[in-house]
C-alpha cells in the first residue's frame, strides 16, 4: 500500500475497536487465523471496547515487495490471547500488506563482553564505552553542541543520566565503569541535560554531557569516516542501509525493518517505559546491535546521522538475530535544543 494509506491504516488500528469492527473483522478471517513464523493467531471475540494495540504489540510501517513500497507492522512482545486477538483482526483489515513478527522482550539491556571499543580512548572518539559514574557502560554516541556553542556527548539517558537518577554536573566516565573507568582519571565530560523517562508515552531516551574542552579532546570521526548532518525523521525510510559503531558490536551493518513504530515497551532495570514513533534495524550478518551499544548512532550509507539506538530484542530478527530501536536522531537533538558538532 501507499505510505499514506499505510499511515492511515496505523492510526485507526490505534483508535478504539469496538466489537462490530472486531466481529466483522473475524467474519472476514474465519475460524482458522492467520498464520506468522510457524504459530496460528486465532481470532478471539472480546465483549470490551478497547483503546488501541494491547500491552506487548508495537504498530509501525515496514517495507513491502509490492509496487505500492509499505506495508503495516505488528510486533508482538508478549503473545498473550489478547496480542494474538489484536493481530487477526488487524492482519483482517489489512489483508495481505502486514508483516507479524513475534520480537519477545525488548529491553536496555546490560553490557556484554566486547571487543576493543571497551578501552580508553584519548582524544575522544565516537562509538567507544562511557557511562555516568553509577551506571555499567553504554556508547559514546556522537558531539554536539547547544546554544551557548558548549562541546558535548550525546548517548542515552539509561547511559549518561543513569535513567532518570542523574543529576546536572554529575561525573561521565570514560570508559565506563563496568570497563576499568574510575573517578577523577576518567572523568570527561559533566552531565547537563536528560530527557526524563516517564509512564504513557515517550519519544526518546536520551541525554547530554558538558566536555572541559581545555583538558579533553574529540575525534569527531567515526573509524575513518566523517558523520554527516543529521537526516530529517521524515525522510527516513525502510529497507535503508544503515551500520554503526558501538562499544560491544563494534562496526555492524544492518536495514531498516520498520519505521514509526509505536508502543514499542522497553524494559529497564525498574521500569518498562513505552515509546512512540521508532525505527526498528536488523542485522545483515547477525545481531546489529549488544547490551552496551545503547546511545549509538546509528548512520546511513552516505553518513548522514539517521538514529540514537538505545534498545533491543534477541529474538525476531533474521536467524534468531534480535532487532534493534533507536530514535530518529533529529527528535532527539531537538528535544535537547542541540545540533551536531562536525567538527572538533
């Protein structure tokens, strides 16, 4: 279908589904359901007006093989009755331009053993371990600077302000202390800002630290290679090239699988925050993102910045490879009022 038809689609499944739609929907289906990766999601009537998608499903919209480019996503986080009732009625009202993918638990995940992006790094270098001085690891992301032309990182909230926990002026690490980053010889930046995670509906995790630029330096460069401007949300697409560098995977590349996903539910050490309007990456050679790679960027094949990846699934993707959300990164240096430093 058309991305607007597609969009339209999205946000009426997101509305209210009364039960004359839910029934008329299951009349079209039949008794036998709808069949996705081995399992029949049968069609169960409720007798309740429900608002939007159950707990455990994201709805977005994902690449089609047909002429027409898009088709609806649903991703199942939790394959209760209700998520499966939900499914077979919205595979119902979009025929055969759906993609089901069950994902399992999408989470921030914790730091895995990695591979040289782990160690210290002087100057600092985008893709490398950071973190608040309470908290594991995550990735350095990318520089930026605010209004006052101030140098800085931007990474994750779960990274730099310790999910919410953070106060301003808190000490950043790098590494981070799950590596060996130890105060005062690692500190290198002063966090400043974080967008705080909330209940209902989020649209980014993510936070910023202040640079001494007289005592730390920064390599802008992503390997050997220049970060461009960042790539308007609206312009990001599926089943675009995309690759990253992280303090756990290192260098992956991977395709963007779905964009505008809402309601997609990330676990966190206390709390599952539930965010709206993600892009969705698989890898093309195994897991495109680890538990540590959070607050990367994630970049398209010209460079340009697409997305802040800050969480994953291990299974749904291509070979029980996981998949990998992120926002897109003009939301993110919008709601901190910053702009990319392309230069050191």
């Amino acid at each position: 279908m058309r991305l607007e038809s597609a969009r339209e689609l999205k946000q009426e499944l997101t509305g209210v589904l009364k039960d004359t739609g839910l029934a008329q929907s299951f009349a079209v289906l039949g008794t036998a359901g709808v069949a996705h990766e081995g399992r029949i999601l049968k069609p169960r009537i409720s007798r309740k007006a429900r608002t939007g998608p159950p707990q455990g499903i994201a709805i977005g919209i994902t690449p089609s093989r047909t002429k027409s480019g898009h088709k609806l996503a649903l991703r199942l986080q939790d394959p209760t009755p209700e998520a499966h009732q939900y499914a077979a009625y919205a595979a119902g009202k979009a025929r055969d331009e759906i993609d089901i993918q069950y994902v399992g638990a999408i989470s921030a995940g914790q730091p895995a053993p990695a591979s040289g992006y782990e160690r210290r790094v002087r100057p600092l270098q985008p893709g490398y371990s950071v973190g608040h001085y309470r908290i594991t690891a995550g990735t350095l992301g990318g520089f930026v600077r605010d209004a006052r032309k101030r140098l800085g990182i931007l990474s994750n909230n779960h990274v730099l302000g310790n999910t919410n926990a953070g106060k301003r002026g808190d000490d950043i690490l790098q590494p981070g202390a799950y590596d060996a980053g130890r105060r005062p010889g690692d500190v290198v930046a002063a966090l400043e800002r974080l967008v705080r995670l909330k209940a209902g509906s989020n649209a980014v995790d993510a936070a910023w630290a202040v640079i001494d630029s007289s005592l730390v330096k920064v390599n802008p460069r992503y390997g050997t290679r220049k970060l461009g401007a960042a790539r308007p949300a609206e312009e990001i697409v599926s089943a675009a090239a995309v690759w990253k560098i992280g303090r756990t995977t290192g260098l992956t590349r991977g395709t963007i699988s779905a964009i505008e996903l809402d309601h997609v539910a990330v676990g966190y050490d206390k709390a599952t925050y539930s965010f709206d309007g993600q892009i969705e990456v698989v890898g093309d050679e195994g897991p495109f993102s680890e538990g540590g790679d959070s607050g990367s960027f994630i970049l398209g094949s010209d460079d340009a910045g697409v997305a802040l990846l800050f969480a994953g699934s291990e299974e749904g993707g291509p070979k029980g490879s996981g998949r990998t959300y992120a926002t897109p990164l003009e939301t993110a240096l919008s709601l901190l009022g910053l702009e990319l430093a392309l230069e050191s």
